[in-house]
C-alpha cells in the first residue's frame, strides 16, 4: 500500500516496525526496504524479500548525530566532524560496531554502516521510531534501485507493509560509503558526497599518521576493507543487456540495428537517421541532474523491449564517477536471472 507521509501515516509505520514489518520509505539518495535494526526476525524478512546474501551488510539509517554511540564502538573525531557537515545526508560512515549490533545488520563483520538521512519523510519516521532502522534499496538484490514509490511497489508488492510516498529521490543514487573503521579514511562507495568534499572537512592533521584521504581506487595494502553495499562487480542492473559506449558508437549502433530494437541513454543529440526500432533517451549534461534521473530512466529502457542498452560512457571527471560506478556495474550486471 502506498501512502502519503502524513502524520498518521508515520505513526503507522512506526508501529509496523515495532511490530516487526518491512515499510518502504524514501530518502534523499534511493527508496529504502526499512525494518527494525535490532529485530533479527524483522531483518531476516529484508533478506527474504530482496534475495539478498545474508552476509552482505544493511546500512543503519538513525534519527540524528547523537545516536551514534549506540551504535559504534567508538567515535573518531573524523567520524563527529564528517557527521556534522554531511549529515542528514548521502553519507554512511563505516565504524567498528557497538556489541549490541546484530550480526545481521554487519554481515557478522566487526564493523557497522551508519547515516542519517536528508528527507523530512525518512526523518520523521526515525524520530517517530526512535531508533536505527535497516534500509538497504527497496528492490530486488542486484537490481536497479528505486526511485519512487511506484518503484518499490513494482519490485517487491506484498512483502512491504506500506510504502510512504516522498516522491522522486532527489540525489537519485546511493550514498557515499566512507570507511573509518582502520585508522585511515577510505571511499568505498563513490556517492554525491566526494573526495574533494571530505578533503576539505578531514584535514592531514585529523588523520592518522601515513594514513591519507584515500579513494575507492587507493585503499591501504595492509588490511582488506570492510564489506559494504554496492561495491560486488554486478550490480544497479537491468534484465536487458546493457553496455557503455561512446557516441561514435553509438552512432555507428543506431545506423546498423538490422531493425532490432536498441534502446539508448545519452548526453549527446540523437543522430538525423535515428526512430524506427532505435530508442534515444536524452541525459542531463549536469552530472547532479544525470544521477536524479538516472535509474528512472534505466527502468523506463529496460521495459522498452530492446535487445540492448547502449548508455553513453560519462566523462572521467571526479563529479562522474559516482556515476561511472553504477553503470559499469549495471554492464557487469545486466541480461542476469533475479537471482545475482
């Protein structure tokens, strides 16, 4: 069922998790398949309901700043000053997990995902809840994660409770995953928030000695990094087969389809030859607009009825790469049965 975020409507989520359901709700970044974190029969059903490994981790998502120390172990000042300028927002913060975590939440890793998210829906509910709730993307593992409520409503109908509506993600991808857990500071998951943005809130002198702001490409030899959401080869795809390409390519594609039908995302202008089977879906130039629309738009191709996606391979700048990461891992992903 989906609803409104009215008052009455939070109350009854709230309770639903309390009772041990699973209730859809929004965030900046993507749609969340929420449960309560400290219920293990709750969190089970997330796993049963997305066809999620038990041993890939949930984020917690927490109603503010100061429920951290009941969830970590403990928390680095690095930790206090990224929360502080990031949070709410599409930041999750990787510490070493307060032993009142279940295993379940941390895929039984010594380490517990933490953010507080930036929609006043999600917020509401969490403060209503009064503690963590669970939220991994409200679809299927593997699969292109939700954008709207009708998302989550086609990805996983009656194994949700209820569905709040807050419309269209904003941030439309998933949250920058930082791990702090090891001494030094580590993107494992590219997001909105970038490398430049936590340089300027985590200076050389807050970090560990020899420990430099690292990126998802330059982590530390000594000790593998936590497992996280999102980072598997495969994943964010669609049924269809998807590939990147660049607009010559794609040009190169759309004059010899041999009347298949091929479906395209591009920043580039469809070319003069193109309709027919060619189906051309124009992307933002702005990369904050392309990540809004981007899984909607993915969603929208995969039901065309194309033998393929071609999507147009985005520019190597630093505010791309959150966007690179998903569509390489939805290439690596796609044409896949449910179950990845």
């Amino acid at each position: 069922m989906i609803t409104a975020p009215t008052p009455a409507a939070i109350a009854r989520a709230a309770a639903l998790l309390r009772a041990g359901e699973l209730v859809g709700l929004p965030t900046e970044t993507v749609y969340g398949l929420g449960a309560d974190a400290l219920n293990p029969a709750a969190v089970k059903k997330i796993y049963a309901a997305k066809g999620r490994p038990a041993d890939h981790p949930l984020i917690v998502h927490l109603p503010d700043a100061s429920h951290l120390p009941r969830w970590a172990e403990t928390v680095p000042d690095s930790a206090a000053a990224l929360a502080r300028a990031f949070w709410p927002g599409p930041l999750t913060l990787i510490l070493r997990r307060a032993a009142t975590v279940p295993d379940l939440i941390t895929g039984g890793q010594d380490t517990v995902a933490l953010r507080v998210p930036a929609h006043p829906a999600a917020l509401d509910l969490l403060h209503a809840f009064g503690s963590g709730i669970a939220a991994p993307s409200a679809n299927r593992f593997g699969r292109i994660s939700p954008t709207t409520a009708a998302h989550v409503e086609e990805e996983l109908g009656a194994a949700v409770a209820l569905i709040l509506d807050g419309g269209p993600c904003a941030v439309g991808i998933e949250s920058t995953i930082v791990d702090l857990s090891r001494g030094a500071v580590e993107i494992l998951r590219p997001g909105a928030v970038t490398a430049s943005d936590l340089a300027r809130v985590i200076t050389p002198a807050s970090l560990a000695p020899a420990s430099p702001l690292q990126t998802e490409t330059g982590r530390p030899p000594a000790h593998a990094p936590p497992r996280v959401p999102g980072a598997l080869p495969a994943h964010y795809a669609p049924r269809t087969p998807l590939r990147l390409a660049n607009a010559a390519q794609i040009t190169q594609a759309a004059a010899a389809h041999d009347g298949q039908r091929i479906a395209v995302l591009a920043r580039s202008p469809a070319p003069a030859h193109g309709g027919g089977p060619l189906i051309w879906h124009a992307a933002p130039d702005d990369p904050a607009a392309y990540a809004q629309a981007l899984y909607a738009a993915l969603r929208a191709l995969d039901a065309a009825g194309a033998r393929l996606i071609l999507v147009e391979t985005p520019p190597p700048d630093e505010a791309w790469r959150a966007i690179a990461n998903r569509l390489e891992r939805a290439a690596a992903g796609s044409g896949a049965d449910d179950e990845t």
